[in-house]
C-alpha cells in the first residue's frame, strides 16, 4: 500500500521554482515527486543532527 500524501500549499521564490522544474524534467520526475524526494533525502542525512 502506497502511504498517503497530504497537500500542502507553500510558497517558494521564483528563481528556486524554475530550477526545480528543471531539474524535475531531467528527472522525468512531476514538480511534486522531486520536492518530495529532495525533502526526504535531507531529512535522512540530516537525522540526528541539531539544527
């Protein structure tokens, strides 16, 4: 079973969006999925460690 998704609305400066769909086009990835990922490989590099 696939885990559920959430919506959530932020907001992102310009300039960081357009390099995010682009990379997520190289990716052959949706905006979504790459922020998604992005956020999750972070987080798991970042585990453990105070901000």
């Amino acid at each position: 079973m696939k885990p559920l998704k959430t919506k959530v609305s932020i907001t992102l400066d310009t300039d960081l969006i357009e390099q995010l769909k682009a990379l997520a086009e190289a990716d052959d990835r949706s905006f979504s999925q790459y922020i998604n990922l992005i956020l999750k490989e972070f987080l798991a590099q970042n585990r453990g460690k105070k901000p």
